[in-house]
C-alpha cells in the first residue's frame, strides 16, 4: 500500500479545502517545501500535491515550488490541478513528476486524454471526482451528468496508468473514504486505483489494503488535524 501524504498549494501556502470549496480554506503555518521535507524525514516515498492555483487558472502557475520539492526530496510526485493541454503535461515530466493527473479536461474531451496517454506512456494518472455516483468536474461546481462506471468503461483502454477516486462528500470530512464506491472502480479498472477523499484513521488505511486493484491511498487533512500521526502512518507504507 503507497501512502500519498497530501499538499494543495494555495498563494504559496499549504492548505486545505472542505469538498473542494475554496471558502472553506484553511491554511498552514509550514511552506510547501518545508512540509515535504517533514514528510521526507519520517521516510515516506511518495507524495501527492495540487496546485490549487492552477486548479483555477489553467496554468502551472506553482510549477517552481514542485519543481523544488522533486529536485530536494526525491519523492515520486503526482501532480493535479488544472491541467488542460500538452505543454503543462511535458512541463511537469521535464520537472521530474513521476505521474500527471488529469481530471475536469479529460473528462469533457476524452480524446485529450486518450492522446495524453499514447504520448506520455506510464505518465498519466486520471482524477475522477465523483458525487452521489456522477462525474464532477471545473473544481467540482459542476456535474458532468456522467456515471463514474460508464465513463471508466469508455476510458479503460485508453493506457491511464494509474486512477484516483475521490468522493467529493467524504473529502475533508474525515468521515472514512467511500470504500463501497471504490471497490466498483478498483473491480472495474484495468489500471490501479488510489482512494482520496475521507481518510480519518490508520484503520481506514488497514480497510483499504484488504481492496483489489488498489495501490494506495491519499491522506491530507487527517495529517494536518493530527488526528493520524505521521510515525504511525509510515509503517503502513510500503
């Protein structure tokens, strides 16, 4: 089981959002690069960021700040938020990112998404967000009105190499991850699926490790609210 300790940059900062919503904002007192190197030093391997910023411009707009942490820390990074075209793509892999999400582009333009893959092989992980079952997408204020299965049976042999399943309800809510939902997924990806959104002890971890098809999990606000320790988290890594 991969833990992917989790950093959403905002203006510079740590943060993190209540599903998603940037008026329910809280903010840390580490800088980003200063909490990977926290996250370093108890050992863990992978790391999960998202630019926040370019969540809502379009651009990478914190592509220094990540480049920074992959050149000092040497994580094996994914990296989402607002990634919309080749270039950005290209950019993070040229920044040493191990894996670039794609979320709201590829779900309206699969063919974005199906070319992403051929061009960027083993790259390209895919963000589905999802609500009450449908997709969400555009920093998760709209609903695409498509069922997450029926456009994971679109995608499945488009070459994702990795898939991330986010229940926007369960997200900072720290009210455990949607474990029935994502084991539909997991069953149904031909690619592994890591759970997001919810995580609120190192039993949820446990839970999740019992999953087919599953490589890991994302922890954020269960972190920063030091509900889970981190020394303890790190021995579920592996």
């Amino acid at each position: 089981m991969k833990i992917f300790p989790a950093i959403d940059i905002k203006d510079k900062k740590c943060v993190r959002l209540v599903k998603g919503n940037f008026d329910k904002k809280t903010e840390y007192e580490l800088s980003p690069i200063d909490q990977a190197g926290k996250f370093k030093d108890y050992g863990f391997k992978n790391l999960h960021i998202v630019d926040l910023d370019g969540a809502l411009t379009g651009e990478t707009v914190n592509l220094d700040i990540i480049k920074d942490i992959v050149g000092k820390f040497n994580f094996k990074v994914e990296v989402g938020g607002g990634i919309r075209n080749s270039d950005s793509i290209q950019k993070y892999i040229d920044a040493g990112v191990d894996k670039v999400i794609l979320g709201s582009a590829a779900i309206k333009d699969k063919n974005f998404l199906k070319e992403s893959c051929e061009k960027f092989q083993n790259h390209i992980a895919l963000g589905l967000d999802a609500k009450n079952g449908y997709l969400s997408v555009s920093g998760w204020k709209e609903s695409s009105n498509k069922l997450t299965l029926d456009y994971l049976k679109e995608i499945n042999d488009y070459g994702v190499s990795r898939l991330i399943y986010t229940d926007i309800n369960r997200d900072g809510m720290k009210q455990s991850p949607n474990f029935n939902e994502t084991k539909k997924v997991a069953e149904m990806s031909k690619c592994p699926v890591i759970i997001s959104g919810g995580v609120s002890s190192i039993d949820d971890i446990k839970k999740a490790k019992n999953l087919e098809n599953v490589e890991g999990i994302i922890v954020g606000k269960a972190i920063y609210d030091g509900d889970i320790q981190l020394v303890e988290l790190v021995k579920e890594d592996a």
